[in-house]
C-alpha cells in the first residue's frame, strides 16, 4: 500500500509541475511586434531548440541589465536589499509586475524597508517592460540560464515597435 501511495504523490507533484510549465508556453505571437504571448494572452518567451531565444527575451536580458540589475542583482538573483525577481515571479503574474514596475513598491521583505522606485514615466523602461517580463518570466521558470543569453537574429518589427514608443 505504501508503493501506490508514493507512486500517485509522484504522478500528482508531475502532473502539477507540467502544469505549471504549461502555463508560459508561446501559443500566438503578436504580427505587429513579434512578441509571443501565451494562453491567457501574457507576454512569454520562446527558446528554440538550440537554445537560443526569442528577440524579446533576448533584448528583455539587455534591458534589465541596464535598468534592473543595479539593485536586483545580476539575472535577477536579488540583492542585500532588493528581492531576488526569480523567486518573485513565482508568486504573482504579469499584471502585478506591470504594476509595481510602474508605481514602485515599499518593499516590507527587508529590515530596512526599501523602496523601489516607480518606473512608469521611464520610457527606457516602460517601452521594453514586456521584454523584461518575458526575460524574468524564463529565469523564473528555469529555461534560460544565468548570464548573457545567445544572441537570436535582428527582428525588425520589434525594434520598430520600440523605437515608435521611444519617439524616433
């Protein structure tokens, strides 16, 4: 009795894992921007099977390194004073990240109740945001590794898209 015990807590901790996963897979991507989005519409990530990732996700990795990393640490593994994103994306969804992105937050996780600043009138932010998600979203979930992802080829659509909300 015990085998069938562990043998259905196993089967139920891979079924839940599976659809954990599954919740992030690139179903559709956007004609005008090229950005995947998954079943309930958020943005996602797309690694090909050579490992290299989507445009977004890749440039999502550029913009966080330029923005983000300074407090959250490098491929958003945290900071004595800022939480380690990774772990973060675990517990919320795309529209509370959009959220405290753009309003800042008291972060009450740290001793000396930090603040991180609202972004949302940073257009080196706010333009490129989905990119960041998408490139946190695949650190969180464990599909793409720590450092500087493999460069994918130039996509023109999204540069358009960036450089329209940027003003040029």
């Amino acid at each position: 009795m015990p085998l069938r015990k562990l043998t259905l807590a196993v089967a139920m901790v891979l079924c839940a894992s599976t659809a954990l996963a599954a919740d992030h897979v690139a179903v559709e991507q956007d004609e005008d921007t090229h950005l995947w989005r998954d079943a309930d519409g958020n943005p996602t990530y797309k690694i090909g099977e050579d490992g290299i990732p989507d445009y977004h996700t890749y440039i999502g990795y550029k913009r966080y390194t330029a923005n983000c990393m300074p407090c959250h640490g490098p491929d958003g593994e945290g900071s004595t004073f800022a939480p380690k994103l990774t772990d973060s994306l675990k517990g919320f969804g795309y529209d509370h990240f959009l959220d405290v992105v753009s309003s800042g937050q008291q972060n009450v996780w740290h001793p000396n109740n930090s603040v991180m600043p609202a972004w949302g009138t940073d257009l080196n932010v706010m333009c490129y945001v989905d990119d960041i998600y998408v490139y946190l979203r695949a650190r969180a979930d464990g599909n793409l590794g720590r450092g500087e992802p493999k460069r994918p080829p130039n996509d023109k659509a999204a540069k358009e898209a960036a450089y329209s909300c940027l003003g040029f």
